[in-house]
C-alpha cells in the first residue's frame, strides 16, 4: 500500500528569476553589476562574490545575468568552473565563449583572427603561470610572448563596442594547482580593456586549498558578501515546507515548532540551519520520514536529523537516549567529535537534549 507518493522535495537549485527570489537577493544582484559595469568602460575590473557554499551564490549570479542582459552596453559570458575541473579546461571555454561573443557581436571579418588570438593568449598564459606558478610577474611573461595576441583583443574589444563582463562561478571547486593556474591566469585576462570579472567563490573553502591568499588578492579588486539569511525568514520557509508536507497527510508539525523559534533558546533545529540550503535539506528530510513517525517521535526525530545533516561525524546509534547517569559522559564524548565545528555551540546543545531525550 502507498505511504506518501504525493510527496514534493525541494529542490538544490538556484532561483530562475526575481520572481523565485524569496530571500531578497536582488539589490545585491544589481550592485554586482554596478560595479561590474561602472565607468571607464576599457577598464578592466574584477569583483568578487564571497559566500559559504548553499548560501545563494550561484541564485544571485543568476539575477546578475538577467540584469546584465537588459544593458545594450554590456556582452555576458558564464562559466561555472565546477562544470571543467582544470584550469585548461576552464579557461578554453571562457575563450570560446568570448570568441562567440565577438563573432555574434558584429565583428565577423575578424572573427577567425579574434579566436586566433583568444587561443594565442591563452595558451601562453596557461603555459606561463604553470611554469611560474603565481608567486612571479606572470604579466610581464605574457606580455613579451603575446603582445600581439593582446593587442587583437584590445582591438576586437573595440570593433565590439561593449565591455564584456566573464562571470565565473564555483572558482573554488577548481582543487590546489589547478585553482592557483586558474587565479594567475585570470589576473593576466583581467588586465585586457573592456573585460570585466564577476567570480564567485567560498573564502572557506579556499582556505583549505593550496592557494597563496595574495594571489586572490592580487586578482580581486573588489568583494561582496551574500548575506546571512535571515532567521525570521529562513524560519518560514522551513515551517512552510513542513507545513505542506503535513497538510498533505493530515498531520501536524506542532511539536517542531519551537525548534524552529528564531528567538528563543529551544530554536535548536534553526540554529543548525546556516544557509537556505540547509533547510531545504531538512524540510526534504523530515517530510519522508512523516510518514513513518508518530506525532511523540515528531520533536527528537527533527533535532536528530538537524544534527546528522549539520555533523555527519556523529552519524550513529550513540545520538540514541541513554539513562541519567550516562548521559554525562555520552554528551562529552559526542561534543568532542565536534569541538571544532563551526557550529559546536548549537550542536552541544542539541546532542545534550538528544542523549536526555
């Protein structure tokens, strides 16, 4: 017999356009390309987008490339790094990219010298920065082996009559030699008039690479932060989901409700929730596991489920109930494994009312 086949996740992706955009990520979407944008137009300039992974990066590109596609000024170019895994790979499509962009622009008598060039270019950056590594005058090496390789670009740029903004995201997916070539290659590009940068990455996430921290710096003129989300906001949006889920089986979600309680000190559930994405994660968890839980099992099952998705490492029976006189020695054993968490605090709290539960 069917449980639940009407059930409905939510899905990991990011918002399609302003009309998705629930967490209110459009003012800083235009300011993005404002800076992207601004004037001199042949002034090369590269902005950063910072932001934990699941915090909106890619929802926010999103609306960036919808507003850059309303200015007759500007060509846009997108790659996800995430999608080419090297350096090489990456920095192929962003020239075939720009190349299709010049050719569909206008500059069709030039177009084979333009990819001619583009190719030119890029491989000798590629080739220096991997020789050099980012720790050298990677610019100056360039500028002698493909001085009239960059000169074309200048010049199609021209013919073009638009500055072209490249927006790269999942930067930090690229792993250690590969994210260095890729940051020394992209701070040579950025030199050209008329490109503009908009790359987005996660500052944690790079910290746990092989990447020399001035290299970034070096490339990056300047950075804007996604936000946190809000608590009240991220709130609804996870009591909603469950809400539709119970609605459809006649349940309640009651007993999750103050787990959920931004302003109070058994909102446990929510703090574990840093990003959008990780309450949709444990919406789409509980909401197949309601079936199969009694309203008593709704409150502990909800906890549980916030601290495995948050800490995998404490994946396991020993989340389970233990009696009085254990359950000291069971919560320091579990806070332990989680000392260095970014949400030790929170969690300690819940792995005390779990093992008590």
């Amino acid at each position: 017999m069917p449980i639940d086949p009407g059930i409905e996740l939510l899905p990991d992706v990011p918002i399609a356009g302003p009309a998705d955009d629930l967490l209110g990520h459009a003012p800083l979407a235009e300011r993005l390309v404002e800076l992207a944008c601004a004037s001199p137009a042949a002034t090369p300039r590269v902005i950063g987008l910072v932001g934990t992974a699941g915090i909106g990066k890619t929802s926010v590109l999103h609306l960036a490339g919808l507003l850059l596609a309303e200015r007759p000024e500007v060509a846009t170019v997108a790659i996800d790094a995430g999608d080419h895994g090297t350096a090489d790979a990456t920095l192929a499509a962003m020239t075939a990219t720009v190349h299709e962009v010049f050719k569909s622009g206008g500059v069709v008598e030039a177009a084979d010298a333009a990819r001619d060039a583009l190719a030119r270019y890029g491989e000798v950056v590629s080739t220096a920065v991997r020789l050099a590594g980012v720790k050298v005058d990677v610019a100056g090496a360039v500028q002698r082996s493909a001085a009239s390789a960059r000169a074309e670009l200048v010049e199609n740029a021209q013919q073009l009559g638009k500055r072209v903004v490249i927006v790269i995201d999942h930067l930090d997916r690229l792993v250690d030699r590969e994210l260095a070539a890729a940051v020394g290659a992209l701070r040579v590009f950025a030199q050209i008039p008329y490109l503009g940068f908009i790359v987005a990455y996660d500052r944690r996430a790079l910290a746990s690479r092989a990447l020399d921290p001035a290299a970034l710096a070096r490339l990056i003129h300047v950075e804007l932060a996604v936000p946190a989300v809000d608590r009240v906001l991220l709130a609804r949006l996870v009591a909603g989901g469950l809400a539709r889920a119970a609605e459809r089986l006649g349940r309640t979600i009651d007993p999750i409700l103050p787990l959920l309680d931004p302003d109070a000190t058994t909102g446990l559930g929510l703090a574990l929730c840093e990003t959008p994405r990780d309450g949709k994660r444990l919406v789409n968890t509980l909401a197949a596991a309601l079936p199969l839980l009694s309203d008593a099992d709704l409150r502990r099952a909800a906890l549980d489920a916030a601290v495995r998705l948050v800490a995998p490492i404490l994946d396991g029976p020993r989340l389970a109930p233990v009696p009085l006189q254990q359950r000291a020695e069971r919560a320091a054993e579990l806070r332990a494994r989680i000392a260095a968490h970014p949400l030790a605090a929170p969690l300690g709290a819940a792995i005390d009312a779990l093992v008590a539960s």
